[in-house]
C-alpha cells in the first residue's frame, strides 16, 4: 500500500474520503492541501505526512494510479501551478 494513503488509513480516514481527497488533488491542489488540513490528522503526522511528498513526490503518482484516478490531470494541475 501506498505510504500516504496509509498514513492517512491509520487516522480513520475513509476510502470514500481518500478518493475524494486524491480526486481533488488532481483538480486542484491548494484546494487538496486545505482539505487535508481539515482531516483532523495530528499536526506531527501531518507535517510528517507533507515531508514524505516533498522527498518522494512520485508517491503522489503511485496512489494516484492505484486509486484509479487519472494522473494525466496532476500533471495538468502541476503546469498551472508553475505559471
């Protein structure tokens, strides 16, 4: 299983929930990193949470992929970003 959605199984968060957290990701990721923070995940684990996409960003990938999402629109959104 992907690390993420691990970290974020050992909080209770639901699948429905992951899904929902992912597919906003790939639409609009400030709007994800705002809907994480309201998961009620500890800050510690959270931040733990964050460092772990910073140092392996193809993680996101991964469990993007296994979620079934379109990765495709992360990249999209990543473009956005960086303009």
């Amino acid at each position: 299983m992907n690390p993420i959605i691990a970290i974020l199984k050992e909080h209770n968060v639901s699948d429905a929930k992951i899904q929902e957290l992912f597919q906003t990701l790939t639409e609009n990721p400030l709007m994800a990193m705002g809907t994480l923070g309201q998961l009620g995940i500890p800050a510690e684990k959270l931040q733990q949470l964050l460092g772990l996409v910073m140092q392996k960003p193809a993680l996101i990938k991964e469990a993007v992929l296994e979620l079934g999402l379109d990765f495709s629109k992360v990249e999209a959104a990543k473009a956005q970003l960086q303009k």
